[in-house]
C-alpha cells in the first residue's frame, strides 16, 4: 500500500496518458469508433457526439496527468476520473459480450485495475 502511494503521481499521470490518448476520437471519430468497438455510426450527429466524447475523455486523461505532477487537486481528480472510468465499465459490461472481444475489452480491463488504484491511493491519504 505504501508503494501504490510513494508512486500515485506516477499512476496518475500514466493512467492520464493512456486516457487522453482517445484525443483520436476528435480527429478521426469513425476511425476510433471502429478501432475501440468494431463497428461505426454515421452522421453528422454521430460525429458530434463522438468527437465530443473524444474532448471529455481526453480531459479527463489531462486532469490526471495534471493531478500526478500537483498533488492539490489529487482527491477531487482520482474521484471524477475513477467515476468517468466506472462508468464506462459499466456502459460497456451492460451490453453483454457484444464488445468485449473488441478493444473495447481491454480498456475497461486497464481502466478496473487504474479505478482500483485509484481507490487504494484515496483510502491511503
């Protein structure tokens, strides 16, 4: 437990990484609908929505990354970003099987295990 805290900046800012990496969904919204789900909605609305799930995720991962380097801000950042990841877990699980063989599957098995050490650094501090 000591080690998950010693290292919490370092777990915040790689959990950030790997969250504002999906700042390709504001690029290329189809292209990372199809990459994280295998399958692709069109449309201008689609577009939009996606894009902007792109934007609220990416500054989550940036709210991390910031949350690792200044421990101000580390209490309200791990429970925004840890609620942000569990509900994708669970938007993602109530959909049965249907995206788990996807990439879709390993983000939420990375996004368990950083919710997780999110919760053991908030109850250490």
């Amino acid at each position: 437990m000591e080690l998950i805290v010693r290292f919490s900046g370092w777990i915040m800012i790689a959990s950030g990484l790997i969250t504002a990496s999906m700042v390709q969904a504001v690029f290329a919204p189809r292209a990372a609908l199809q990459s994280m789900f295998g399958e692709a909605i069109e449309g201008p609305l689609a577009e939009i929505v996606v894009r902007n799930w792109g934007v609220l995720i990416t500054l989550v991962g940036i709210a991390l990354i910031y949350g690792g380097i200044s421990s101000s801000h580390t209490v309200p950042i791990l429970l925004f970003a840890g609620a942000s990841k569990l509900a994708f877990i669970a938007l993602v699980l109530a959909q049965g099987r249907r995206y788990l063989s996807q990439r879709a599957g390993v983000a939420i098995a990375i996004d368990a295990v950083f919710v997780l050490l999110f919760g053991l650094i908030l109850f250490s501090i």
